[in-house]
C-alpha cells in the first residue's frame, strides 16, 4: 500500500531542433496517490504520461520539483508493465516468471504458478514466449509483475498493441488479480472507457503535461464493459473530453 507524492514536478526536454523550443513534458503538477487504489493517467499522445511514469520509477530525473514513493514511510518496492511484455525468448514462461525473484525455491515457484493460474495460464510453463499469442505474452508480463509483489504497480499502456477483444479480455484478467491483490497501481492510457472500467479515480492530463481534470469512479470491482452503470459512466466522461478546453502552457 504505497504513498505517491508528486509536488510541482516539471520535465522540460531540450529543443528537438537546433534553434526550437524546449519540449515541456510535464508542467508543475501536484498530486498525491495513497493506499490501496487503481488510478489511471489518461491523456492524448505526447502529454506527459510516460515520462511521469518514468520519474516515479526513477528512470529519469525531474527537471524541477520532487517525487516520493513510499511504503510506510520506507522507499516502495515498484513493479512495471510495459506496451509490449518484454519477456526473455529464449527461457520458458516459467524461467521468465523466476527471472525477477531473488530465490529459486519451491515456494517460490509456487507462488510464481499461482499467478500464472490466476491469468489462466497453467499450461504454459514449459513454453517459451514464441509458442505465445501477444496477449498470451502480455498475460505473462502482467502475472509476473504481480507476483514480485510490489507496493506500487507501474503500468504504461499495456493493452495498446493488442486487438480489441484481446485487450477485453486481459482487462478481466487484470481486474481479477487487482481484486485479489489490491496493490496501489498507476495505470497509463489514452483510452478513457478502459480508464473508467478499471480505475477508482482517474487524473487527465492535457497537451503540455498540466492536469486538467481529477475525477472519482464509484462503483463496486470488478466491473463489466457490459454492465450499463460502467457505460453509461464511460460516455458521460467521454462527452466530456470530447468538449475537452486545452489550457494554454506559458
Ligand atoms: N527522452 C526524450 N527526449 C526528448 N523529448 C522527449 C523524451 N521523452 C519524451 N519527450 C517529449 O516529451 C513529450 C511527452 O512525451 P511522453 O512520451 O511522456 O508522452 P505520452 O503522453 O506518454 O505519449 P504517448 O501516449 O504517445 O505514449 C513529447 O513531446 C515527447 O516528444
Ligand atoms: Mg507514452
């Protein structure tokens, strides 16, 4: 159950061209993440959402202001998925799933098989990743990345290559384990109905990496794309981006 504190953090990038604007990624946000709660980043392509994901992880450094992940007051134990699941080809789904874990015991392997089950994939340990479907793959990644047990799952667009029935089906998948585990996860997309089904708040973020909206989702998990109270939420929201007024970034 991790505490996320994001305070006026901003990342500009260096002009692409010789002579142009410096890129502002991200523009003095403030925001705080605390307990056990599933919250998406939702915004159009280039606003900032994978370079947040990226400071919080610490792969990169903010250009000013601070991040702190923290749990109980102790620094988090992160956990990534990524667009694509980066699995190792050459070593089987079970091998991929011991690759991240510091033992190599039978109780560990156990645990490691108790994801897979919970992602329907029983029958694939002796697999190698080329034997998989892309879902089948991107399962994988997911269970392996719930299985580290992390305080805070970190999650940038993980469904976006995938077809959509594809994409419907390991949202339940995904749904199925957060109901289970209750981790906190930070859930990166651009598709605001997969926000809604998923998440009990979601931050919009607009061009220049500023947060334009915060909103609240309460209704029961896991939640069904077919269940009328998620879609009529998810067309409510959806009218509402649509009249979407960009601020200006100085
Ligand atoms: N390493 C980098 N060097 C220079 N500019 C970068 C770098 N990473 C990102 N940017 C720029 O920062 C802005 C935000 O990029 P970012 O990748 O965070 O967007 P995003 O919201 O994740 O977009 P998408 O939905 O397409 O993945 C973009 O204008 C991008 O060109
Ligand atoms: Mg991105």
């Amino acid at each position: 159950m991790a505490k996320v504190t994001v305070s006026k953090l901003a990342k500009l990038f260096p002009p692409p061209i010789k002579g142009g604007d410096v890129v502002r990624a991200i523009t003095n946000i403030d925001f705080e993440v605390d307990g056990n709660v599933f919250v998406s980043i939702v915004g159009p392509s280039g606003c900032g959402k994978s370079t947040l994901l990226n400071i919080l992880s610490g792969v990169d450094t903010p250009t000013s202001g601070s991040v702190t992940v923290t749990e109980a007051g102790k620094p988090a134990k992160l956990g990534y998925v990524f667009q694509d699941a980066r699995l190792l080809p050459w070593r089987s789904v079970m091998d991929n799933m011991m690759y991240v874990r510091d033992d190599a015991s039978d109780e560990s392997v156990a645990n490691a098989a108790k994801y897979l089950s919970m992602v329907g994939l029983d029958h694939t340990h002796e697999m190698f990743p080329g034997q998989l479907s892309g879902g089948m793959q991107q399962r994988v990644g997911i269970a392996r990345a719930f299985s580290v047990e992390p305080d805070l799952l970190l999650m940038d667009e993980p469904f976006s290559h995938l077809d959509a029935m594809t994409a419907r089906s390991l949202r339940d998948h995904l749904q199925e384990l957060w109901s289970r585990t209750r981790k906190t996860v930070l859930f990166v997309t651009h598709d605001v109905m997969e926000a809604v089904q998923l998440s009990d708040r979601i931050i919009v973020l607009a061009p220049g990496g500023v947060i334009y909206d915060d909103i609240s989702i309460d209704l029961p998990h896991p939640r069904k794309a077919s269940d009328p109270k998620v879609a009529t939420l998810q067309a409510e929201i959806l009218g509402q981006f649509e009249n979407m007024q960009i601020p200006a970034v100085e």
